[in-house]
C-alpha cells in the first residue's frame, strides 16, 4: 500500500471517529483538523457513505451520524494508551476523588481493549511515573470539581459557602458557573448574585455545595473574557519574568503560586531550560517590584527595563539600611 493510501485510511479512520463524538462538524472544521482542503473533506465523506456509513448531511450546519449509530472502538495504539495513563495518574493528584474515580474506571475499560502486549508495557511502566500533588492541603481537597462541572454544563445555579481568602469569614452565595481551570490550585468563574458580578472562587476555600435544581440563563460572557477582562482590568504594564523555581524553597515557591494572581497574573508556561515564565499586567511596576524582592536570585525580569530599576532602587535602599555602621 502506497504512504499516500495509508494516510488516506488513517483519515478516514479518524474522520469516522470524530463524527462519533460530535453533533455537528463543518467541512471547514474537518478541513483544518486534518490540514486538507474542503474538497478533500467532501470526497472523504463521499467515500464513508459508499461504505454504508449512514453520515447525516444537515445543509448549511455540517455533517454527523445517524443517531444511535456506533462503531465498535477502535484498538488504542501504545501511545495513545501512554497518553491516557498519563491523564488517569493527573486526575488522580489534580482533580477530586469522584473524578479520580471514574478516570480510574475509564483507564480499566482501557486496558481491557488493550493487547496484551500493549497492557503489560502499561503495567511495567505504571509505578514508574508520579505526579505529585502542589499543595499538601490538597490531600483534603472537597469533591467539588465533579460537581461544578456538572453544573457548568446543564447551566445550573449554584450555592456555596465560601471563606474569604484574608479574613476567613464565610459566606452564603448563589452563583452561576461559567468554566473551571487549574492555576495550582482549581478554580470557578461565576457570576455571583450577592455580588452582581462575576467572581472567581478558589475549589479549596468552598466550605459547602450544592447544585440547586434551578437552571439559569447563560450570560454573553465566557470563561476567556473573563480571563482577558481580568487582564485589561488590572493591566497597565505588561510583565514578563522567568523564575528559576528550583533555586527557591518550597515555602517561598507556594507563597510565589498563592499570591501571584494578587499582582496582575496572566499566564503562564515552562520554558525548555526548565524555568518558568510568567506573564502579568500590572498597574504599579513599584508595587509588583516589593513583591519580587523575596525571590531575588530566581526571578529575571525579561520586560520592562523599568521594572529592573525599581528592583535595583529597593535592594539598593536594603542594602543601605541593614549594611550602614551602627550609629553611636
């Protein structure tokens, strides 16, 4: 079989799977997923239907099955199946203990379709690999994810008692959850109707939950335009640092992941020498500049200049005060 007949199958192979796993899928969408023109997308779609694949043609929405339609799975490679071992071991540390769980449960069905072969290479490499979980606190963390995903799809409201991050104090909300994402810790965006706003809470500081039967109506905003709102909001200057975590101790580690979103945080990504880089938009270079002064010897400030010199100017000014003669 020629390389180009062998790429076409593993396509169509694919394409065939990706309808099974969504309603609706343009000829554009499958174009850029498979990097092939819309033509090409036709003439795959032509040839699954001579197959007697019953695909749904909806004109002007895109292409699906016929509902109730299922192949039998399709065998997993040895890579693909490292790949979802990998998620299992990550939901296990990074999520809830329900959805460690039914990760667990999902891995197992894995397994079973596996080769022999392919589950003994698993086995093997299994005990081999460990993700650690970033905060200790986590071991106790509150089966909330589970939860709050769910209430995230079916548009439900939300009521949570919620201790605030500096006093403790705990209060009773309502809220209508958007999206979740992981930043060390979980956490929800919600509009909170005591605040009339949306508001992000922390998964580990949520006291008590329970997803209440009434549904609400989705607002325009999303879960990126609050990420991008929070960013314009307090952006004045863009930051961008590289921190060398291992040089720091772990306490001043966590503290650096427990506060950054106090200072502007955006984003972040590991680099290839193992530091990570961090993005922030801040409104006062000095005030993000005393907040970096602890991890001096960790922290390289890539942009802007200015920055660099508030750092300066304060080691200097610690320098002066702690290194002058005693004064007799």
């Amino acid at each position: 079989m020629m390389d180009s007949e062998v790429t076409r199958l593993s396509r169509l192979v694919a394409l065939l799977t990706l309808l099974q796993t969504k309603r609706l899928l343009t000829a554009t969408e499958l174009a850029q997923r498979f990097s092939v023109s819309t033509r090409t997308v036709y003439r795959d779609i032509r040839t699954l239907e001579q197959a007697g694949i019953p695909v749904i043609t909806q004109e002007g929405k895109g292409y699906t099955l016929l509902e109730g339609y299922r192949l039998p799975p399709v065998m997993f490679t040895r890579e693909e199946a490292f790949a979802l071992l990998t998620a299992e071991k990550l939901a296990a540390q990074l999520t809830d203990a329900p959805t460690a769980q039914r990760s667990g449960a999902a891995m197992d069905k894995v397994r079973a379709a596996l080769r022999r072969s392919d589950r003994d290479h698993l086995a093997t490499l299994a005990p081999h690999i460990q993700v650690l979980p970033p905060h200790p606190a986590q071991a106790a963390r509150p089966s909330a994810y589970q939860q709050l995903a769910l209430a995230v799809a079916t548009q439900r409201v939300v009521q949570l008692d919620y201790a605030a991050a500096e006093t403790g104090e705990v209060t009773t909300r309502e809220v209508e959850p958007i999206g979740l994402y992981l930043s060390r810790q979980w956490h929800v965006v919600a509009y909170c109707r005591l605040r009339q706003a949306f508001r992000n809470f922390r998964l580990d500081r949520i006291q008590a939950l329970e997803v209440s039967t009434v549904s609400f109506t989705p607002r325009p905003e999303t879960l990126q335009d609050y990420r991008a709102a929070e960013a314009q909001r307090r952006q004045k200057e863009k930051v961008v640092l590289h921190l060398r975590m291992a040089a720091l101790l772990p306490a001043l580690a966590q503290h650096l992941h427990d506060t950054k979103h106090q200072y502007g945080w955006a984003h972040e990504q590991p680099l290839p020498d193992g530091q990570l880089e961090m993005t922030l938009f801040i409104g006062s270079l000095p005030y993000l500049a005393t907040w970096l002064l602890p991890y001096a010897g960790a922290v390289v400030v890539q942009e802007p200049l200015a920055l660099q010199e508030h750092l300066r100017e304060l080691a200097q000014q610690a320098h002066d005060f702690f290194c002058a003669p005693p004064q007799v």
